[in-house]
C-alpha cells in the first residue's frame, strides 16, 4: 500500500479564487492510501518544495499528489523535488486544478467539487505507480550518410568537421549526385561543377570521412546510437586503392558502345569508364553488363595497358559490417518516367528531352560540348518549346503523373530559356505555363528578366499534343489569356519532368523503419518543428528524400541534419524516456499485431526459453520492446489481443483506476 | 430553370467535379475541333462551374465536340471535360422541341459511304 | 417537476500533446465550459483501449468524448489515424448497443485550438443533456 501526500496548491488566487482548498485537501484525506494532505499558497516556490520535503521525510510518503497546475508547466519541477526527498521521480502526479478547473469555471461550489474529483482520479492512480527509472543506452561516435549528392556532401563535411568519423555510402561510382550533372544554378547562373567539385575533393581529402561509392545499405539492425549496417560493395573489377584514374583502359577499351548514364544515354561510354573527369573516387570502374572480358573471357586489353596493375577481374563484391550511431538518408530524386505521356511524343521522337537531358546539352562538359545541338540530326535548333508542369499536380485518379508540384520545375525552365536566349539571339523560345511560381529569394526578379530583357514567350496554357512531322515537331496548345489554339513547328521541345524520390528510398524506408508518405518521399518527426529528423529516432533526412527542393534549401536543411547528428553523437549515453511499452511475457502469443502498429519499429519477436511448471522447457515466440526505441505513445497496447503489452507511467490499471475514480 | 439547379444537374448527370480544374488548358490545346467551337472545352468547365450555363446550352459549340475524348485522356487532373459537355448537351437536347436532328433530315445527308451505326448514334446524340 | 437539476457526466480523454494543451490554452484564455467535463491525460489518443470507454459507461458516465492532434499532426505520426479507425468501429458497436452516437465522440483538437476545446465541450455537454442520463450499459453492481 502506497503511503500517499496530498499538497493543493492555492497559487494565490488563481485556483483558491475558485476552489475552496481548504476543502478540497480535506476531502482528499479521506481517500484509500493518503496519509497526510495540506494546502499551501505556492507549491512550486522553494518554500512550498520545501514543505514537499520535509513532509515526505515526517510522514513516510511513497507517493505524491500535487493539485495545482497543469503537468505541462510544473511536473517537471515536481518530479525533481520528489528526487530530492528521496522518492523515485515518477511516483508524482498532478491534478489539473488551474488550466482545466478554477480558470474554466466560476462558481466556487461546482470548481470544488470537480477539484476534489480531479485530485480523486490522481490519488487512485498514484496508488498504482511503480518507480520507473530510465534506461541508458551508448552512443557510437560514427554517423553513417547514405547518398553522395550535394545534400549528402554537406551533411557529411559538416559532421567531419565536427570532429566525428563519417561514412558516405553512393550506390554509383562517384559522388556527385544530380547537381555535377547540372550546367548552371539559378537564378545567380554560377557554374554547378565550379561550386560543386571543389566540396567533392574536400570529401575525398577529409580524414574523417570514408567514401563507399559503387555501394549499397543492404542491411541495418538496431537503434539510435547503435545502428548495425551492412554495406555491400559491389565489385568493380579495379583495385580502388592502385587505380591512379589515369584513364588509359578507358580510351583503349574496345567495347565503347555502351550508353552513358552520366549523359543520360545521348552518347556512349566505354566498359570500363570513368563517369566524369571529376569524378571522386577518381577510378576506373569495369561495368559488368558489356565488358566482353568479363562476359566471354576475352580481350583483357584494360589489364594489359594498366601500368598500376589495378585491375582485378576476380573481384567479388564485398559485405562491411559497421556500427553508427547515426544515420542520415540522403538519397535523393529522379525524374520521372516518361512512358505514360504518350501525347508528349518522348518515346517517339529524339528532339523531344527532358530538362535534365537539356542540361546535359547545354553543359560544356556533355555530349555535344556545350554547344545546343539536335540529338537527332546535330543541327542547331531555331523554335525551342518548354513545357512546364510534366507530371506534376496531376490528379491521382489521372493515373499518371504526380500529385505534389516539384518545386524546381518553374525556376530552371526560366534559367534554360533565358541561357539558350543569351546564347542563341537567333532562336524562339516558348514557355507553356500553369501557373510560375518564384517563391524564393531572387526567384521572381531572376523569372521576369526572362520575360523582359531576354523576350522569352510566356504563353499561359499546356501542351495537349506534340506530333513529329518531318524534321520539325508540331506542338499544339492552347493559349488561354489570348483565347486560342495554338500550333508551333518547333526544332526542340524540352519537357519540365516531375521528380520523384529515388527507387532505392522505399527498401531502405523498410530497413531504417523509417516511415514515407505515399508519394515515397521521407516523412518528418514533425512537419514543422523537427522537419530533419525522422520519426525514427537516430534517422535524419537530407534534401530530397524528404521532399521537392532547390540547391539552397537541400544544402541548409544537410547543414540542419548535420547539427542534430553532432548534438547526437556528442553525448556519451543516451538517457530514455521510462514512460514506455513492455510486454508480459507470460501473456504474449507471439501475433505480431504490436509490431506491425509501431510507428518506430521498437518491437520485435524473439524465441525465449520458458520454463513450465511441470519442469520441462518452451520454445515461445515472444515481444521484446526495445526502451530506447519506443517512444510511449501506447499504441501497440491497444492492439494487442491477449492484453500482454502495457504502458509504464499510463497501465491500463491506472487508468481504468482514473475512469473509475472520475465516474464514482 | 433554376440556375443552381442546372448546374448542379450537369455536374451529377456527367460524374465530373469542376472544382478539381486547375485551369492548364491541356483539353483545349489538344482539341481537334478547337477552332470550331466558341467555347472551348476549358471555358465549358470553368462556366459550369461559375453556373454560367444558358450561353452553353444556346451554342453550336455543344455539336462540334466530337467526343474524341483527347481532353479526358490527357486532362492531368482527371476532370473529364468531354463528359460535361456530352451532359450539358443532354440537357439542351432533353428540352422541349429542341431536337436538332429529325427522321426528314436523313435522305439528304444519305450516300453510301454512311454506316447504319452513324445514324444511330446522331440520333442518340442529337435527339431527345 | 424537477427537483434537481440534471448533470451529465464526461469522461474527456485528451492526448498530451495536442488535446491536452488545447484544454490548458482554453484556461489560460478563461474560455468557459462545463465543469462536468473531467480529463484524463493520455500521451496519445491511439493509448485510449475500448475498454477504458466501455468502463467509463459502466460505472455510469453519461458521454465519452476523445480528442487527439488533427490527422497527420501526430506527435508519433500516426497513431490518430489508429484511434480514427478503432473509434469508429467502437462508437458503431456502442450504437449497436443503444449507447446513442451523441454519447461519443472523437475530435481533433491542436495545442491552438483553446477556443476550439471549449466550444466543443461546450457542444459536447449539451448534447448529451439533451439526451439524458444513460442507464443503458450501467452496471449496477457499481454502484454499490
């Protein structure tokens, strides 16, 4: 039986204005357990705390009601004077009497009386608290950036200069991502290679930070501060460490008519390439798919030029076993798949790219030099369409397309116009627009100087058909502000593609336990407050697995990842929340239902040895929560069938106790 | 009629929310009868959806739609304009002597080339 | 004639982080609303077990209203659209019963939604008064 103190709190005149305290302390006496019960005028004032103290001591207390205000304010305060007199800190609890009783309520009679009800409802559950005490759990000082994109590049720069050892994992063979694919950044237009590399080779420079690239996360066990990865290296046929990226086997490699990713497929590569000259790691990577050395067993020619000796057609891939105790996904986008918009005439005409393709054209570095050239016949194009919008805010019953606006799509058909305009004085370019949205610092100004200095069309309305006829591509549109149809025989169409998440984002999601939206995209602990971190706790998000951005905002949000990961790894243990779900054994049938509810991946199932009354042993398959995983909302208490699963601090006991003692 | 009344009568008989346009003008840049019409397949959805139906049901745009179908194919919305129109059409028709095809029209427009089927379906479309 | 005026009894269960803040933002606003309705604090709406409810109409509560944060403002991101379909499946069987549909309720209160907590108690309250004392599902063994 719990010896319980009961203190009302007048705080002045807020709750005494309304509650008669005086009674309310009496009334309270007389409930099962309490022993000793008083009123002062400010319980959390160091005199009140003191009375707190010293009555524990005098009366022998085991447990504490406070009626005062909200537990929001105070409960903290109290929970550290129960400390201080000994007891364990969760064995207080508050009765709302200010926010919820005397402040809401002004008769004195009716505000006493629910008073009492309220102090009632926390003595009936005190008398069921158990001492609870946190757990702790170590933290690894090493954090884990799946992605080498711009957002991973930061995230991981910024936690090595923290000073904490960071592995970047980069399922292509160079980091980079999208933007060392990209030609200029708006709306300043500096060089996306100029501001890029150089935050590569501090990567590559760095010693804290290790570069996995050509890898994947195959495999992730555990929780925050101590996350088991798995990590595939596959096997790219060269010795990483020999390799001096000299390029010899990729100019002499006979097999060169292999489709360049890098390029988006608009020219070829060799089988064993380099994807870019900047690349990092700058070394050679044999692709497995067209080496005729690896499919048929001859011409070895790469091996035979290579002065380092680097390659190695035996290699296999490899699995590396690490311990985090953070992980930041930064896995980035795509555009989307063109297949389902047959009116666009993408799949049926070269003239008709996509804007990342238009980048590649226009980039000094792509297949054409720099120079804007037709895929199809190389000729330089005069009418150039753009149309925004390409499977984006498309109605999910559409069928096609996506539903989120992209974000980015408004601002670089605005930068490609103006840059090709600037270019090419000679060529005519057409923007189809829904709407232009610039939300940004710059955005618009940067937009309207496409329109005003460099004459770029801005014609409201979408493309309905595109229709290749001859050399030329008829784009039929609609002109809505002018009230007409419109029909181009444009040279060039570049489509604003919609971007989507990364296919790799929902296996890792279900690896990390890391909850997405339906759009695939990562969602955040809390869309405004905690928008870096995932509802898993020890998992941040980095640019655009969390959803559309530009390079500024994906660079700030990898720094704000970066910062929580730091804040992360500079504590030695993790200190939990004791207020969390625990599974009765005994009682648990092994149904999985909890499991499946846990928004954060806390329960798993385990085979345990029992040992039944007849002396023989059980294999069973039980729950296990882990404590510093579950966050206590309690869930999984709910669903469970056989009523194994409970909450510490909230047990159905306690409050059932509090129904009861309220509709008494 | 009731103009409330008609508009939410051509909503219900074509299953089509208006609301859900975002006025992009994609059915009207793939209409092949666009420069036939008066009003085009956007301004149909955006006056029922304001309930300015009477200047609809009077125009001769209502019998050039041809029900391709291309708007509602690529309407990335997924409004469905071409379903409004047949409705408002419906409506025009279903009104008192407003019958835009008679059994006396036939034997002028008659050749050979003309399947059965044809004239079954302008009878649907254009009678009540 | 009535001799004493009838009050009904309202077990509100409110999630920490939404609901429960919203009650404490309708007291430091000094919004009005019954005293007969008591709260019982639960860190999330998907914590509140059928059977808390069921208890509460056992031993004689008149209405059970149940608030958490407004779908997908979860503070464990998605345990209200748990508490959304249990609920729903609850009240159906409640109804079933003879426990009216304006005996339960579920509503989606934020921490800002003060105003809103109040005028929904106060909506609340009403209508359960209007409705009367509930005996249906009384035990009364209770009582005793």
């Amino acid at each position: 039986m719990q010896r319980i103190g009961v203190f009302v709190c007048w705080c002045g005149s807020n709750i005494a204005g309304t509650v008669d305290v005086v009674a309310v302390a009496e009334a309270l006496k007389k409930e099962p357990g309490v022993v000793f019960s008083t009123d002062y005028q400010y319980m959390c004032s160091q005199a009140g705390q003191d009375l707190i103290v010293s009555s524990v001591k005098e009366h022998n207390l085991t447990g504490l009601v406070i009626c005062s205000c909200s537990p929001r304010m105070h409960e903290a305060t109290f929970r550290k004077t129960a400390q201080v007199a000994g007891l364990n800190p969760y064995m207080v609890e508050i009765a709302n009497i200010r926010e919820q009783c005397s402040w809401v309520h002004k008769d004195m009679p009716i505000g006493t009386e629910k008073a009492i009800i309220l102090g009632k409802a926390a003595v009936a559950k005190v008398n069921l608290n158990a001492p609870l005490t946190p757990g702790e759990s170590p933290v690894t000082k090493r954090a884990l950036v799946i992605g080498g994109g711009i957002a991973g590049i930061q995230t991981a720069l910024d936690i090595a200069d923290a000073g904490f050892p960071v592995d970047i994992v980069e399922k292509k063979p160079t980091i980079g991502g999208k933007m060392a694919q990209l030609d200029k950044t708006f709306p300043t237009l500096d060089c996306a290679a100029c501001i890029l590399t150089p935050k590569m080779v501090d990567v590559a420079q760095h010693e804290n930070i290790r570069i996995f690239s050509y890898s994947e996360v195959t495999d992730v066990k555990g929780f925050i501060g101590n996350f088991d990865v798995t990590i595939k290296k596959n096997a790219r046929f060269v010795n990483e460490d020999i390799c001096t990226g000299c390029g010899d086997c990729v100019t002499k490699c006979p097999q060169k008519k292999v489709p360049n990713e890098f390029n988006l497929g608009m020219d070829n590569r060799s089988a064993i390439y380099i994807p870019f000259a900047q690349a990092v790691p700058k070394v050679a990577t044999i692709d497995p798919a067209h080496c005729t050395m690896l499919k048929t067993g001859k011409c070895g020619v790469c091996s035979k030029v290579c002065k380092a000796n680097a390659i190695d057609y035996t290699q296999k891939d490899e699995f590396i076993t690490e311990r985090y105790g953070a992980i930041v996904v930064a896995t980035g986008f795509d555009p989307i798949s063109m297949d389902k918009f047959d009116e666009f005439a993408y799949n049926q005409s070269k003239d008709v790219i996509t804007s990342l393709e238009f980048e590649r054209l226009t980039n000094a570095a792509g297949p054409t030099a720099g120079k804007l050239l037709r895929p199809s016949d190389g000729e330089h194009p005069h009418k150039i369409v753009f149309v925004q919008c390409v499977g984006s805010r498309c109605d999910s019953c559409a069928e096609k397309g996506k539903e989120y606006c992209s974000k980015i799509c408004c601002m670089y058909t605005a930068k490609h116009a103006m840059l090709t305009r600037d270019k090419y004085p000679d060529t005519e370019v057409y923007v189809f627009y829904i709407d232009v949205r610039t939300p940004g610092k710059n955005f618009d100004e940067f937009y309207r100087r496409a329109v005003e200095e460099y004459d770029v069309h801005y014609i409201k309305g979408m493309v309905g058909k595109i229709t290749p006829e001859g050399k030329k591509l008829m784009v039929r549109a609609s002109d809505l502000l002018d009230g007409k149809q419109l029909n181009i025989d444009a040279d060039l169409v570049v489509l604003a593609t919609a971007i989507e998440p990364d296919k790799s984002a929902r296996s890792l999601a279900t690896m990390l336990t890391a909850s997405m939206d339906t759009n695939d995209f990562f969602t955040e602990a809390h869309p405004k407050l905690r928008p870096v971190e995932s509802p898993t706790a020890g998992v941040f998000l980095s640019g655009t697995c969390q959803g559309p951005k530009d390079i500024p905002e994906t660079v700030s949000q990898a720094g704000a990842a970066a910062s929580k990961v730091i804040g992360l790894l500079a504590k030695d243990k993790l200190k939990g929340n004791p207020c969390v779900a625990s599974s009765d054994e005994l009682m648990c049938n092994g149904c999985s239902s909890c499991e499946k509810v846990c928004p954060y991946g806390a329960i798993t199932y385990e085979n345990k040895e029992f040992r039944m009354p007849d002396r023989t042993t059980r294999v069973r398959r039980v729950a296990s929560v882990n404590p510093a995983v579950c966050q206590g909302c309690g869930c999984c208490t709910v669903t469970c069938p056989s009523g194994a699963m409970d909450l510490r601090g909230f047990m159905n006991e306690q409050i059932m106790a509090e129904v009861d003692a309220i509709c008494k | 009629m009731n103009k409330k009344y008609l508009r939410e009568d051509i909503i219900r008989m074509s299953g089509v929310n208006p609301k859900k346009c975002m006025r992009c003008g994609k059915c009207s840049g793939t209409c092949p009868a666009y420069d036939e019409m008066e009003y085009h397949p956007h301004q149909f959805v955006s006056m029922v959806e304001s309930g300015d139906i009477e200047p609809l049901l009077e125009s001769d745009s209502l019998y050039r739609c041809l029900t391709c179908f291309a708007c509602v194919e690529r309407c990335p919305r997924g409004v469905e304009p071409a379903k409004l129109i047949e409705a408002v059409r419906l409506t025009a028709i279903r009104r008192q002597g407003a019958n835009r095809l008679t059994p006396n029209d036939i034997p002028a427009m008659l050749d050979d080339e003309i399947p059965q089927q044809a004239l079954v379906s302008a009878f649907r479309k254009y009678t009540k | 004639m009535q001799v004493k005026e009838y009050k009904p009894l309202i077990v509100a269960f409110c999630c920490n982080w939404c609901s429960y803040a919203g009650a404490d933002l309708a007291g430091n606003n000094r919004l009005n609303y019954p005293a007969d309705v008591k709260i019982i604090r639960v860190p999330c709406s998907c914590r509140v077990n059928p059977m808390f409810i069921l208890r509460a109409f056992q031993r004689g509560a008149d209405g059970v209203i149940l608030c958490g944060c407004h779908p997908g403002d979860c503070h464990y991101t998605s345990g209200n659209y748990f508490t959304r379909r249990r609920m729903a499946m609850l009240f159906s069987m409640l109804d079933f019963l003879g426990i009216e549909r304006e005996r339960t309720r579920v509503e989606w209160v934020s921490a800002a939604e003060g105003a809103k907590f109040a005028a929904t108690m106060n909506d609340f309250v009403t209508q359960v008064a209007a409705l009367g004392e509930n005996k249906r599902l009384e035990d009364l063994r209770c009582k005793k």
